[in-house]
C-alpha cells in the first residue's frame, strides 16, 4: 500500500496489548518515509522494517504511535505522556529514538522531529 500523505509505501503493525490504550485499533498502518500513522491492515509487518532508526518488536510499535500522536500534541498530551512512560519502564530510550529518527537520511518525517523531541523532554 501506499501513503495518502507523501505516497512512500507503508507497513502494517500488530500493537501489542501493552499499547492498546495508545491506538485506535488493534493494528496500524505506518508510511516509511513520513512516518504518518493510521488506524487497519492486516498487522503482518514488524515495526524494524519501518525504518533503521525504530527498534524491534513492541517497543518498535510504541515509537510509532509516537510519532502518530506527535502530530499534535496539545490534543495527546495525556497520552504522550502515558506513552513515554510506559516505553521507558519497557527499556526504550525514547530521546535516543527521535535523534535517532531525526537524523535518518531515509526519512522524511511528516512531523519536526526535533522540536517534538523537544515537547517529549519536557513532559517526561
């Protein structure tokens, strides 16, 4: 499939039930340029093939619902916040993930990276 956004092509990603609470639906659809994050598909993907920056298995899915509810983060905040907390206690660098995102010539974030990172160490 391919983006509405930016037309890269996306990938579909079960969400653990440790990260139910941050999503829409039981599975996601991440575009792999832009990172822009929908609700479906068929979750057969895993969240390392998104991009080199994302980590594997659950917390690799959490660093995508971040950036999904990057987008606008004065509606997520409570579950920015949430979000950030349960994927530290789950082992996740979450600043080291978005410099990481951030710096990612394969990417092209539809969100500024760097001042999301920004808003995520203040509120963490």
């Amino acid at each position: 499939m391919t983006c509405a956004d930016c037309e890269g092509r996306t990938l579909s990603l079960a969400v653990p039930e440790s990260y139910r609470e941050f999503a829409d639906d039981a599975t996601v659809t991440v575009c792999r340029t832009c990172l822009t994050v929908t609700s479906g598909g068929d979750g057969t993907d895993e969240p390392d093939d998104v991009a080199d920056a994302i980590p594997g298995g659950d917390p690799g899915v959490g660093v995508c619902l971040l950036c999904g509810l990057l987008e606008s983060v004065a509606t997520n905040r409570a579950a920015i916040e949430g979000l950030v907390a349960r994927m530290e206690r789950d082992g996740v660098d979450v600043l080291l993930v978005l410099d990481r995102i951030a710096a990612d010539p394969d990417l092209d974030p539809a969100i500024d990276v760097a001042r999301r990172r920004r808003v995520v160490e203040q509120l963490a």
